[in-house]
C-alpha cells in the first residue's frame, strides 16, 4: 500500500464516521512530512461552511502555529469543491490528493482552481498551484457515497433514471 492510499483510506473511514453522525460522507487529512497533522469529518449539516476540508485546514493551521502549510498534504475522499479549493490555494497546500471526482461542481474538474496559474500571480494571498493526484481508491470511496443520495460524485457520476 502507498503513502496515498494509506491516507485516501483513513479519509474514506472519516467519511464514515461522518455518516454515522449523520453528515454528509466526506472526511480529510492533512500530513506533513508522512505524519497526520490533523484530521476532519465533515461537519456542514450544523454549518454549511464546515467542509471536511476547511475544518482540516484550519486544525493544521492552529496545529503548525501557522496559516502557511506549505510543505503540507491535504488527503480527502472526494474532490474539493471551489471554496474549499480557494482555501487550499489560501493556506499554500502544497499536494491534494483525492479519491472520488466531482465533475458537477470540483474545484479541479469543473472550476479548474487547484491548477489556476492566474491566482499565483495574487502573493501573498495564493501560492502556486498544489500537485494534484486524484482517483486514488475511487471505488473504495464510491462505495461510502452510494450509502447516500449523493449521486453527482465519481467518474461514474450521472444523473440517476426515474
């Protein structure tokens, strides 16, 4: 088993965790340095802001004593979406890895904004863009959304029939 996938499945079992506690299924992690420096299930049913991946960043940065994570990798179990892609970009990510694709509304295959060269040219606000390795454990974690509703998620997503 690689870095990555030992990281996409503990972020697949977050996103369970999520589900029990009766929120959507989507879980992070943020290492540096091959070691978890924090991790987050999503939290939005309470408020809608509370993405798995913006509780994470904010956890990495009160853990590292700093906003700048660079250096840092964000490990999630489905595409970040553009304003969690926008913080991302924000706290100077340096790699983002994810499982499931989010071609309705991810912030790297629908808004390209993990990738976008225009926000670096924004310092210090935005780095450079992060490396960004997806579909990693894709089944793995597709098997957690079709628990749900959440039919939009995967490179399989469509529009169910009926």
């Amino acid at each position: 088993m690689t870095e990555d996938e030992k990281f996409i499945r503990h972020c697949i079992a977050l996103s369970q965790q999520a589900i029990d506690s009766g929120d959507a299924p989507f879980g992070s992690v943020i290492t540096k340095n091959g070691k978890i420096v924090a991790e987050a299930s999503n939290e939005a049913a309470s408020q809608v802001s509370n993405h798995a991946e913006i509780l994470v960043l904010n956890k990495a940065a009160e853990a590292l004593g700093s906003p700048d994570l660079f250096g840092c990798t964000l490990y999630t179990n489905c595409e970040p979406c553009p304003m969690c892609s926008f913080m991302i970009r924000e706290h100077k990510i340096e790699r983002v890895v994810f499982a499931l694709p989010s071609p309705f509304m991810g912030g790297y295959s629908k808004w390209n904004i993990l990738e976008d060269p225009g926000l670096a040219e924004f310092p210090p606000f935005f780095s450079a863009a992060p490396e960004v390795v997806g579909s990693v454990l894709e089944p793995e974690a597709k098997a957690v959304f079709d628990k749900t509703p959440l039919w939009m998620f995967g490179t399989d997503a469509r529009k169910p029939s009926g």
